[in-house]
C-alpha cells in the first residue's frame, strides 16, 4: 500500500462494550498509523460510546480497502454506525441540548480546539 499525508477522520458509536477502544486502536494502529488516541476523544454515556480519532491516509484505492476492512472487522463486529472522511471533509454536525449544559461545553470545547473535526452550521 502506498501511503500519502492525507488524513482521515472516523466517527464512530454503538452500544458500549468492553474491548471497543483496544480494537478500535489495534486496527488502526496496525495499517494506518493514528494520529488521535481515540481514548482521549472517546464518550461513555448511558451504554453507549462515542468516539473521533484521526489517523494517517491511503491513496484512494487503498481508502476504499481500509473502509471495507474496517466494515468487516471492526464495525461488523460492534454493530457500529461510523463514519471515515478524509479531514478535508469534515462532517456537518447539529447540536440540540436539553438540559446538561456540561455536554454542551464539552463538544463546543473540543470543536473550538480541533478535538473534534467537524463543521457545526446550527
């Protein structure tokens, strides 16, 4: 695989388990390269988990690989919804808060500091 600068972002969530962020890591560690540790971005609530990382690119082809590969041993296997962008095409995300205003804080805060790879148009 030929390996370029591009870097991508993946989104992830599913119900929270043991293993998710050792696996997560694993894989992406072993044929990517990552940039992020998703600890540091990852969100334990409620029996869920959450995470954004960023971790070093392919060429396209391998892009489309790395996506399958990831389908098939990682997300598969959490029944994950996840996302992979290149970091020039950041996700579009909506904020709705109700009540905890700490959650709020906590999103804007890795938004204003890079954390969090997204574009917020509301």
């Amino acid at each position: 695989m030929e390996w370029n600068k591009t870097r991508y972002i993946l989104i992830l969530s599913c119900a929270d388990t043991r293993g998710i962020v050792a696996t997560v890591t694993t894989f992406l560690m072993s044929r990517t390269g990552l940039s992020s540790n998703p600890p540091s971005s990852a969100i334990r609530r409620r029996k869920s988990f959450s995470c954004a990382c960023i971790c070093d690119g392919a060429g396209d082809a391998a892009f489309e690989k790395l996506k399958k590969l990831f389908a098939d041993k990682v997300g598969d296997r959490f029944k994950m919804e996840w996302a992979l962008h290149p970091d020039n095409q950041k996700p579009r995300m909506l904020i709705l808060v109700s009540k905890q205003l700490h959650c709020l804080n906590d999103v804007l805060h890795r938004f204003r500091t890079g954390l969090l790879p997204v574009e917020i148009p509301a």
